[in-house]
C-alpha cells in the first residue's frame, strides 16, 4: 500500500468485516438470549435485579448487562431485517392459496 487511497480502501474494508462480525455476535447474543430466558427460570429472575447491582459496580452484573444489550441490539436488527421476508412469505402463502 503505497497511496493514500489503498489505505483507505484498507480502512473500509476493515470497518465493514468489524461491523459485521459485531453483527453476527448480536444476532447470535439474541437468539441465545430467547433461550435462556424460555428454558432458565433463575437467568430470568437475576435478570430483573441487574439494574440495582449495576450501580454497585458489579462486574459479574457489567458483563450480563454488556450481553443483554447485544442481544437486545440483535434482537432489533432481525425483526428490521426478517420483516420484509415475512411479509414477502405472507404474500407467497396468499397467492399459493389461490391457485
């Protein structure tokens, strides 16, 4: 790289894999995060409490909060992004129907 425009194209490049490996990681924090909370009664109580040890400066309680905001960033990204297709299916299902 020995122009000012390769290493930028460099510094992109490595900007989209980051964002979308961050991606990944909350897609996937939200899909185990359904899971803990439909089969762990105990992740679903401590998770009701952690606000209140958050001001204690719990780490253990940091670390769940920093998780459950992926998820919840996860979470949000998939219903924007399934939406159209479960609405593009909802159509497919209706015109299947009528023949």
């Amino acid at each position: 790289m020995n122009n000012e425009a390769d290493k930028f194209q460099a510094c992109i490049e490595m900007r989209d894999e980051l964002l979308s490996r961050q991606t990944k990681l909350e897609w996937l924090c939200a899909s185990v995060e359904e899971v803990m909370l439909a089969e762990c009664a105990q992740y679903k109580k401590e998770r009701s409490c952690w606000s209140t040890q958050l001001n204690n400066g719990d780490a253990d309680t940091k670390r769940w909060e920093r998780f459950v905001g992926a998820a919840k960033t996860g979470g949000e990204l998939r219903k924007q992004s399934l939406a159209p297709l479960q609405c593009l299916l909802a159509s497919l299902d209706v015109i299947s129907k009528s023949y």
